[in-house]
C-alpha cells in the first residue's frame, strides 16, 4: 500500500524489507532506506541536522558508509520504539542525506540532512 509523503508515493518494498519505492507519477524515482524517526537528532553547537540510518545488509552499510554520495531515505514513525521489531504506523518524510562516515552500531550508520525532499523540489 502505497502512503502519500510531500507528494510522492512511498511503499514498502517487501513485508520484511527494510527499504521503500519512492514514486512520482507513477514511476518509482529512488529505492530508500528506511529509517526511523527516534534517529533524527539536531546537533545542538553546529545546527545541523543527522539521521541514523539502518541496513539490513551489513556489505550495503559498508559500502554506503564508505561512500560521500548522497541518497534518500525515508523517515517513518513506529507505533511503539520500546517494541522490537518496531511496527510500521507512517511515514513522516523523505529526507536527502550523505554518510558523515560515523558507524552507529552493527545495523546503522549517521548520516547529515541535506534537505527535505518535496515533489516541489526536484530530485
């Protein structure tokens, strides 16, 4: 099932994926992590944005943290964090962001916010 986000449609890949189609138009755009909203956090001295970003596939995080390209993701709220697998309840965003390098744990990686991507913004 597919849920509008800033005018895209954003759908699970699979029942047990960790990723989501991103589409406009009927066409899917982007391929995006998913991500957690209890992962965005301001960094208080410089005022920049970061998100934590988890990979089921522990190559995928290798190579992406290795990386400087910058990709989408998309930003998803659970019904309950304390409740592990969390349960999907909506996505809140889609966010452009970029590897600072920084491995978080064995699933996840820290990555800056470029921007909040809207239909209204091109990607």
């Amino acid at each position: 099932m597919a849920h509008d986000v800033d005018g895209f449609d954003v759908s699970y890949t699979s029942r047990t994926s960790w990723k989501a189609h991103v589409s406009r138009n009927g066409s899917v755009v982007a391929t995006a992590p998913v991500t957690w909203t209890k992962g965005t956090r301001k960094d208080p001295a410089t005022g920049k944005w970061f998100q934590q970003v988890w990979f089921q596939n522990a190559g995928e995080l290798a190579a992406v943290n290795g990386s400087t390209d910058a990709f989408l993701v998309a930003v998803a709220e659970a019904h309950d964090y304390a409740t592990h697998p969390h349960a999907f309840k909506h996505f809140n965003c889609i966010y452009e962001v970029r590897p600072t390098g920084k491995q978080v744990d064995q699933h996840s990686i820290e990555c800056e916010v470029l921007r909040r991507v809207t239909k209204a913004s091109a990607i």
